[in-house]
C-alpha cells in the first residue's frame, strides 16, 4: 500500500467495500497482493479492520 493511499484512508472509509474494488481503487492488481500488502502495513488483515471500525453513517 502506497504511502498516499495510506493518507487518504481514515478508519471507516473502505467499510462496506470488497477488497477487490479497494485493491483496485489504489492500484493493486489483484485482492491477494492488496490483502498481504495491507496486512504487513496494518497489522491485521482487510476483513478484521473493517470489524474493528464499522462504517458509521
């Protein structure tokens, strides 16, 4: 995950949206490559974090 798209992203953004069209929304080729990279920044994988900060409308 790109440093920018880290900046754009804020707890909650991402929520209710597959990680396919996240993965492509900031430039990664497939859900796989997204998930790992996401994890070894985050800390927890794609599905977890949209757990632990549901989307709040």
């Amino acid at each position: 995950m790109s440093a920018s798209a880290r900046r754009r992203d804020t707890p909650g953004r991402y929520a209710q949206r597959r990680s396919a069209a996240t993965a492509r929304d900031v430039g990664y080729g497939s859900e796989s490559a997204f998930s790992v990279a996401f994890k070894r920044v985050v800390g927890t994988s794609p599905r977890a974090y949209r757990q632990r900060f549901p989307r709040v409308t």
